[in-house]
C-alpha cells in the first residue's frame, strides 16, 4: 500500500523540492515521485504544470508510467487538471477516491491546504474536484515501480485485450456477452448462480446460448474465474447504467433452494477478490459500494449470501490478513471474549450440530472450549447459551 503510507506521511506538511514559490502543486508531484523511486528529473519539463501531460510524448513522463484513462483510475494515480473553473490555473495531483457523482478526491500541494508557505502554495490535503477538469488520461507507475505494493500486491492480468484481477485461476475462453461502453467504476455487485454447477452458470453467460446475462468473475471454491473483463461492461445488475458502472461477481451456490448458501472457502476467495479491486480502483470497502444485486433490481439475488461478512472479510484482506484456514482447534482452559456492536453478526455456526443460534447482546462472555468449523473459530459460552464465532471477537 504505497500510496496509503505515502499520503499519511505527507498529509497536512509542505515540501518545496525546487527551492522555488514554496509548496506548489508540482513539488507534491515530485514529493511522490521521490517516494516512489522515479527521478523526478526524468518525469517533469521547466514549463507549465499542463505541459507534464501535453507534452508526456518527448517529456519522459512514459518512461516511467504508464497512460490509463481516467474511468479506471486507482489509488496512486497521477492526474493533470485542465485550466478550469474548478482548477483556474493546470494543477497536478494523485488520485485517492471516488467522491461520488462525478468528484473524486485528490492529494496534492496548493490545493488550500492547512498550512500556507511564505513563497507560496500550501500543505498536501485532499481535495474534492470533478473528473470534468481532468486531461483524460492519468499515469500510473509501470509495474516495475509499483514493486507489488499498489492493490493488493498481485499484478493484474491482460487475457484477451481486456483486464482480470491478478486473483484469477482460469479465464473462461468463451465469448461472453459484454461491450465497451464503460462508465467510471464506482461498484461491485454481488450475485450468486442460483445453482450448484459452476460450468453450467458459466454457460449461461456465453453469446452463444442466446440468454444475454455476463459476469465479470465467478468465485467458486477453489476457483475465480475471469469471465468479462473489468475494462468491458457485462450484464449482470439488470440496469444498464449500472452495468456500465460495476463489476459483477458471481458466486457458486453449495446448497440449493430455500437457502442457496455459499462455501468459506467462496466467502474467502470473493473477500480477497474485492479487496483486489476496492484497492485498484479507490472504491471504500463498504455496504455502499459493495451491493447485493437485489439492492438494483427485483430479484431474490444474491440468495443467503451475508454481505456484512463478506464486506467484513474484504477489510480484513484490506488491511493484511491473509484469511488463511485456521489450523487452530482447541484452546486449554477458559478465557474471556468481548462481543461489541461490530461483532454481533458474527454468531451463526451453521454446521456446528451443537450450535444454538449464538449471541445477539454486547457483553463480556467466558469460553470453555473452541473449535473450527466453516473458516470461523468458535467458542462454546460457559452460561450455555451455545456457540459464538471467535473470529473477530475481542480476546480479553
Ligand atoms: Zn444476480
């Protein structure tokens, strides 16, 4: 996470690397590429701020980013803002999230910072400005210098002219329904197959068949499946504006009708999935920005699916845990959990026989014994009142 640890360094302080007009947008610009190992020297022109865009062909920005449009910006991203209303003079900066309604957030220097420097300029901050006022490509650091640190890490993939998250074991050769008329991607919807054949969902999906219904991945197991790529829009919402906008994941059923489940191993590889593109593109990890495909159109989709778990687990995989299966199995003698309103959905045991439907309440609890079952470990509560999920509960 480069370009995390970067913007809480620099948040809030001035740097003026050309010892000229104090704290100007375009130290900020060198600032991040100091940080991130590309000679500054080799990435700038002595004109003006636009001309590190207008002039990208002979200027060696290329050298050491590459060009992507601004629909698929990612955290870390160099922008170039147009002479504007909004940015009255060319301003540069580093994409950090998607605002909403065609604002993004932005870090960068003289951009009415907190703190004002005597020669000029200001303090890094974010700003809140319109993709309306941007050229319409951004830089982004070729590969070699992202050094596995942007997303999570994982290199995307290019299958077939179009682009898969690192993530995917297979890519479905099939011609999938798709187009490219891509909007700014902003949403992950969530879906489950309805059925417990991952071949026969992915058929569904295939021009071929005629149903007219895509995915971009299918998450099964001990599989993901790219099936459209993320730069194509696929059909999955049932609202095309929000096709345009989304990424569609489907999920392999491990039980049919009434519940349609899906596995821990599922839950595990849809968290790090999500993670993987909530990082690359600047979407937050969220109820609002991960939604279950009944949130968009009449449909009992995404079946029993638990989307507060899943966005759980996904800011988990965001901030480092690996969500590896739990070897552990029992823990000698008892100790003492607290469950905080967080936690509270985290109290099913599903295949535990045992199990009681666990605790709804805030409290402190005692734990006699633990096992692991469905990825969760859980803990057997001394009052008997059954079994609670261990996973994210605070030990005491
Ligand atoms: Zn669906």
């Amino acid at each position: 996470m480069t370009y995390q640890a970067f913007k809480s360094e620099v948040l809030d302080k001035g740097f003026d690397l050309d010892g000229s007009f104090g704290w100007q947008c375009w130290d900020g610009y060198a600032k991040w590429c100091q940080y991130v190992g590309v000679p500054y020297a080799n990435c700038t022109v002595s004109g003006y701020v636009k001309d590190i865009w207008e002039q990208r062909q002979t200027n060696g920005t290329l050298t050491y980013f590459d060009e992507v449009p601004i629909n698929s910006l990612g955290a870390g991203d160099v922008v170039v803002f147009k002479v504007s209303q909004s940015t009255p003079y060319s301003h540069i900066a580093v994409f950090d999230s998607d605002a909403g309604n065609g604002w993004g957030l932005f870090l960068g220097q003289n951009q009415e910072g907190k703190y004002r420097h005597a020669n000029g300029g200001s303090s890094f901050n974010l700003a809140k400005l319109p993709y309306s006022a941007l050229y319409p490509t951004a830089f982004r650091l070729k590969s070699s210098y992202q050094k596995g640190k942007q997303g999570l890490g994982i290199p995307t993939k290019r299958v077939n002219g179009d682009l898969f998250s690192g993530l995917v074991t297979h890519v479905d050769p099939n011609v999938m329904n798709a187009d490219n008329n891509r909007a700014r991607v902003n949403l992950i919807v969530i879906h489950h197959n309805a059925g417990t054949s991952d071949e026969a969902a992915r058929r569904t999906w295939y021009v071929a068949t005629g149903v007219g219904t895509s995915a971009h991945y299918q998450v099964a197991d001990d599989k993901i499946w790219g099936c459209v790529g993320e730069e194509s829009v696929a059909y999955h919402a049932g609202d095309y504006p929000t096709n345009q906008r989304s990424i569609g994941i489907e999920h392999l059923n491990n039980s049919g009708a009434p519940n349609w489940t899906i596995s821990e191993a599922t839950y595990r590889n849809s968290a790090k999935l999500i993670a993987d593109i909530c990082q690359r593109y600047g979407i937050p990890i969220d109820r609002n920005h991960i939604v279950p495909h009944q949130s968009i159109s009449a449909t009992a989709c995404p079946g029993d699916i638990d989307l507060d778990k899943l966005v759980r687990m996904a800011q988990e995989v965001a901030k480092g845990a690996s969500l590896a299966k739990s070897e552990t199995v029992a823990q000698s003698g008892s100790f003492r959990v607290k469950v905080v309103v967080k936690d509270l959905n985290v109290r099913k045991a599903p295949s535990l026989s045992a199990a009681k439907s666990g605790v709804a309440k805030m409290g402190v609890y005692t734990i006699t014994e633990t096992k692991t079952a469905d990825g969760h470990e859980w803990g057997k509560l001394k009052s008997g009142a059954g079994w609670i999920a261990l996973t994210y509960v605070k030990r005491l």
